[in-house]
C-alpha cells in the first residue's frame, strides 16, 4: 500500500476536501483519502491499479492541482 500527502492550494473548506475525497475514492486501487482543510493538504493510501500519476491526474481534473513541491 502506498501512501503520500499532497499539498492542495486550492482547498478553502471541509466542502473541499469532502469533493476530493469522493472523487478519489471512485478510483480502483484508493483505500483511504484523508483530509484537512486547515493545513490543505489530502493524504491518500491507494494499490495497484491506482497510481501516484492517475490521482494527479484525477485532482487536476476536478480543479484541484496539487502544488508540485509536495506537502507544504
């Protein structure tokens, strides 16, 4: 199982990471999405099938980006 934090400017709200949360969620492979919205940042444990690359590219999608330096 992997597992990483990742930095989302764009959460302002518990609305924010509610979204992320069911939308990564729906991805094969996502076991747990975590989030806080006071630090902004959403921590995600997934396996395979999911990837690092297809959660990117699933929070790009719905308009929040991660900040490419990581958490903080």
């Amino acid at each position: 199982m992997d597992e990483k934090t990742f930095f989302i400017p764009n959460i302002s709200c518990g609305h924010c990471t509610a979204a992320i949360r069911n939308e990564l969620l729906e991805l094969d492979g996502v076991a747990s999405v975590d989030g806080s919205p006071d630090d902004r940042t959403v921590t995600v444990q997934w396996a395979a099938p999911a990837t690092e690359a297809v959660i990117v590219a699933r929070l790009e999608e719905i308009n929040y980006p991660p900040s490419p330096s990581g958490a903080g």
